[in-house]
C-alpha cells in the first residue's frame, strides 16, 4: 500500500509560518525561497525529530504544499496528521 502525503492536522506554537517561529524572518525568507524554488513542501520540525515527513500546516495553507501538494491534494490522496 502506498503511503498518502501527510498534513499537519494544526499549526504548531513555533510554525514557520507564524508569529512565534524559532528562526529570524531573514532565515524564514531564505527558506521560503529555497521551497519555492525547489517547489516542494516545508517539512514540520516537530515531524523531522520523530524521522517523519509531514508538510507544515502552515506551508498547506499558505503554498499548498508545492508540487507534491497540490498533486495530492487534486488527487485526495493526502491525510492530516497530529504527533
């Protein structure tokens, strides 16, 4: 079986995305433009300690994912996750 493309259910406290994020904004727009570049999504931090790859609810709600994203989400072939 095949796994979906997993979501964050909810934004964490510290989301890329949000006003408490861990990194400076300088940093936030240098990742932004190396998702957007690469058109990939932005993989949770939270998820990356458990060695998962879940795309950031932020990054969901405010691109879409990327490529990846908008794949699975035409597809409906994602599902939401909480850790």
């Amino acid at each position: 079986m095949t796994k979906k493309f997993e979501v964050m259910a909810e934004r964490c406290n510290q989301c890329l995305y949000g006003p408490n994020r861990i990194i400076s904004k300088a940093r936030f727009k240098d990742i932004l433009a190396d998702i957007e570049r690469k058109d990939c999504h932005f993989i949770c931090h939270k998820a990356t300690i458990q060695n998962r790859d879940v795309c950031c609810r932020g990054d969901w709600d405010a691109r879409g994912g990327g490529k990846l994203g908008w794949l699975a989400k035409w597809l409906n072939y994602f599902v939401e996750v909480k850790l």
